[in-house]
C-alpha cells in the first residue's frame, strides 16, 4: 500500500531509516517489493527525471500499481528524486506521488529557500510533502556536476534557518557523501559529528543522506572479473555507519549506485557464463533474484528490516496508487 512519506518518517524516525531506491524497469521494480516485502521493510521508491524519461511516466506509474497488485503486503511512499521546480509540480499535479525533492542546492541560499518555498506551497495543499537540499555533495547529478573540491558540508546555523524560511518537511544535508561510486579517498568517511550538530538545531525533524551506496570491494571485483573496468579503489559509505546515523534523526537513506553495481554483475556474470544464451528472460530473472537479496541485506543495516507490522499499525493508507 502507498502512504505518505511524512507517515512513513513520523514511525521511523530516531528507530530506523527508510531505504530509498531509484526504479527505472519492471526487473527492479520485482526485485524490489520482493526484497522488502521478505525482510519486512517499508520502503521510498524513488523516481527521478532521467528514469521519467527512460521508461515513460506512463510506464514507470503502470510498474508500480502493478506491483502494489502483485503485493499487497508492501508499504511504501513514492518520491521525485533530485526535481527541478517544473518536474516537482508536475508530479504533485499527477495525484501520483508521495513526496518530492526539489534540488536548487546548487544555488544561493535565498534562492534556494524561496523555489522550496514556492514548491511547499503547492505541494502541501495537495497532501504532498517536500525534501529541499542544503549543502553541497560531490560528484556526479543528472543535472548538476559537482567537483569533489566544491562539495560543502551542510552548516548547521543555515540548516535551521533554511527549513524556516522554506516550510520543508525533511532536508537533504552534505556530510560527505557524494554520488556514484567514487565517494571517499584514504580514510574520508561520514561526518556524523556534522550530523549531531543539525540534530541539534532541528530536533525531531527528518534528515535525507543521499549519496549512500556502500560500493561492495567483493561486488567490484566480481564486475571486474567478469570483464568490467570499474576502478578497483572505489569505495562508499561503511553501512555499519547507517544505524550510528539513525539516532541522530537520519530518517531515509538514499541508494542507487549499488543496484547499478548488481545489475552489473548479474549481467556480465551471465553472458561470461553463458555465451551461447540470448533469452533475455534468463539474466532478467536472476537480476530480479540478486535484487531481492540485496533489498533484504540493506534493510538489515537500515534497521527497517521487521519493521512493517508496526508500521502498519500506525500508518493510514493513501488513496492510489
Ligand atoms: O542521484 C541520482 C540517482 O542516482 C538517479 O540517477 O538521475 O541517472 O536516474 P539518474
Ligand atoms: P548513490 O549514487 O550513492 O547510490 O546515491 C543515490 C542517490 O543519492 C539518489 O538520490
Ligand atoms: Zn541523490
């Protein structure tokens, strides 16, 4: 069943964090609800401009009611991920979405407050709920592309200020992370100590880490070995790190890199294995298998996995999809 995101966060926040995964194909669409659905995990589905573009609004909205069909016992919200005004208002037109996440991150702080704002305005008056950034995260958007030496941690002061002025309901913060999977050098991890100090100014109010894939050594060299040529010295965010940020309000943890990485290896590793095969049923369903196992695993280190009979008891449901 779909529910609001804020729902979502009132239940999980300080006790786990909801993993949000980028959707673009029926394969990890399947692989998806089965994941959550086994580890008893809610979950965000996140849809962002590109994967719009990819399979169609039409499609991708066709997928999910397919699945919310095929999966009763699946709770989850459905996001924009990194929209630009235009695209904000046209999903929380589309009756369609749970939230969505307006990215001006890359400009002035005024001007980014007042397009969230703006954002805020219409999405709250359809029952919407808004995710603005502040700070700056290294790597590699759609949109946007930041240089590791431009990316800026939030500042603690701005971030109570920002969600003030622009009516937010859950804020993207830079701690170090960036996106793809090229984040850390030597031993660069979170800032958890930057995290504790916007919980302070914002007590109680969700916090979005972005940029959170693990990049798995072992899922690397597997790639590798079955003809890739990822950098063998890509490395993310340690996972153990997810249940220190939980407490310090961290409500949804945002992963998209590492899904790429086993549809990677599922693929490579079939076609290596079997080169005489051009069923594309074949790799499709051991994708949709591998996808699943991840989901379970990821939610262990949320600390999502177990949660849904609680959830279910505190949520109420969204009318849709
Ligand atoms: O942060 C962006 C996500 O990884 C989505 O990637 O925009 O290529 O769909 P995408
Ligand atoms: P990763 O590239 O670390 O998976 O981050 C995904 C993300 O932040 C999507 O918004
Ligand atoms: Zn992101």
């Amino acid at each position: 069943m779909i529910v609001t995101t804020a729902e979502l966060f009132s239940v999980a926040y300080g006790q786990f964090a909801v993993g949000a995964y980028n959707i673009n194909n029926m394969e990890q669409a399947l692989g998806l609800f089965q994941g959550h659905v086994r580890a008893q995990a809610p979950f965000i589905i996140q849809i962002s401009k590109g994967a719009r573009k990819y399979a169609g609004v039409m499609m991708l909205e066709a997928i999910l009611r397919a699945c919310d069909a095929t999966f009763p016992e699946a709770i989850y919200a459905v996001h924009l991920d990194h929209g630009d005004e235009q695209t904000c208002y046209e999903c929380i037109a589309s009756g369609f979405y749970s939230s969505v996440m307006i990215d001006a991150s890359h400009e002035p702080f005024e001007h980014n407050a007042a397009v969230t704002r703006r954002v805020v305005e219409r999405a709250h008056a359809r029952g919407v709920s808004v995710e603005s950034e502040l700070g700056l995260l290294g790597g590699v958007e759609e949109h946007v592309n930041v240089d590791q030496k431009h990316a800026r941690l939030t500042d603690p002061d701005e971030a109570q200020a920002f969600v003030a002025q622009s009516g937010c309901d859950s804020l993207a913060v830079a701690i170090g992370t960036s996106h793809g999977a090229y984040k850390f050098t030597g031993n660069q991890s979170l800032h958890l100590e930057r995290i504790a100090e916007i919980q302070k100014r914002l007590p109680g109010f969700p916090l979005v880490m972005h940029g959170s894939s693990s990049v798995p050594k072992g899922e690397v060299e597997r790639i590798n070995a079955a003809g890739g040529k990822l950098d063998p010295s890509a490395r993310g965010v340690d996972e153990a790190e997810f249940a220190r940020a939980v407490p310090l309000g961290v409500a949804k943890v945002n992963i998209d890199t590492d899904g790429r990485l086993v549809w990677t290896r599922v693929h490579r590793e079939h076609f290596r294995d079997h080169p005489e095969n051009f069923d594309f049923r074949k790799p499709g369903e051991a994708l949709i298998k591998a996808y699943a196992d991840f989901i379970v695993q990821k939610s262990k280190a949320l600390l999502s996995a177990g949660r849904l009979p609680h959830v279910r008891a505190a949520l109420t449901v969204k009318s849709g999809p």
